[in-house]
C-alpha cells in the first residue's frame, strides 16, 4: 500500500487486540517470533485507533484516501454499517468483506453484486468494489468445528452443543458429523433449561 492513514474503528476488536498482546506467550510461534522482532503485535506507523464514536463519524467527512479496518458480523452492526453506507455509492472505493456472510446478511447482499442495498431502511446504490478474502476470517471450517468438538469432549462429559451461528443446511451437516455428543439447531425464539 501507499502510505496513507489506516484506521481500526472498532470498540470490540481494539479490547481484543489488547488481549492478545497482553497474551502472546499463548499464541502460535509465527506470532511470537513477529512480537519479539517487531515489539507489537497490532501496532504500526500510520496506525491511527478511533476511540469513540465522534472520531469515527469525522471518517466520514475525510477526502482523501485511507484504509478502514472494522469489524463486524456479516456487515451487520456495529460501525462498519456507517462505514459502508457513506462509501458503497463510490466507484473508486472498496470494500473488502472478510470471511462467510450468511444468505440475509448486508454482507451476502453486497458479496452477491446487487446494484442497490438498504442499509438502514434505505435503498443505496452500489458503486463501490465489493471483493472477499478467506484469509482474515475468523470462522474456522467444517473439519476444524469437527476436531474442536472432538477434542474439547475427551470423556464424553458435555451433554449438548448448540449451533446458532450460520447457514443452516451446512449446521445440519456438522451436526450430522459430531459424534459422541447431542447436536441441536434451535428454532427462532425456542428456550431450553439448562442443567
């Protein structure tokens, strides 16, 4: 990249952030090794962190470019929603979707090349570059969900896992792979007691 600012603009994603790097004697040895030759995990020059939300709605009035960075499920809340809505209709941005956004998510809408999407109940028109990466997704694949679930049950202690957070035909299919343990997909607004 040129050098321009980039911003993280997320609340949840800076408090995480800093529980890595507090944390980094448990990440992976790639992770560690760039600690120690680079002193920070998430830090960098032309790093600028948005705080609160005042800093985050003067992005918006900003014309010159920059990068970015804010989290958010599936495009779906948070303050990735304002940044899309004040950047979708132009042509000489992008926005680059990290990872699976489920069928119904402004996500899935904006991945699938509609020309207009409502965002905040109202209609606006597509003209920025939609394009996804895998490679930043935190959601990790149908053989991995497997192993996590088999390793983390090594004597057949838990009683139910619940899968709430996906497309729903692939749910039905890890459920089908989860041995040992019972699987439910609950329905919208069923309750279950716990015990």
């Amino acid at each position: 990249l040129p050098e321009i600012p980039i911003f993280t603009d997320s609340p949840l994603a800076i408090k995480s952030t800093k529980v890595y790097q507090h944390n980094v004697e448990f990440l992976n040895e790639e992770a560690v090794e760039f600690q120690q030759k680079h002193g920070s995990l998430f830090d960098f020059p032309l790093l600028q962190v948005i705080e609160d939300e005042k800093e985050s709605e003067l992005l918006s009035v900003m014309n010159t470019p920059c990068v970015i960075i804010s989290a958010a499920g599936m495009v779906e809340g948070g303050r990735i929603q304002m940044h899309v809505r004040n950047n979708v209709g132009f042509a000489e941005n992008t926005i680059l979707i990290a990872g699976f956004c489920a069928e119904g998510t402004l996500g899935h809408r904006l991945l699938s090349g509609q020309d207009f999407v409502e965002i905040n109940r109202k209609p606006r028109p597509v003209h920025a570059k939609i394009k996804r990466t895998d490679v930043f997704s935190a959601h990790p694949d149908h053989q991995q969900m497997v192993t996590y679930f088999e390793e983390s049950n090594p004597k057949g202690d838990l009683k139910n896992i619940f899968l709430v957070h996906g497309d729903e035909t692939q749910m039905g299919i890890l459920a089908d792979d989860v041995k040992h343990t019972q699987v439910t997909l609950p329905e919208k607004g069923q309750s279950f007691e716990l015990n």
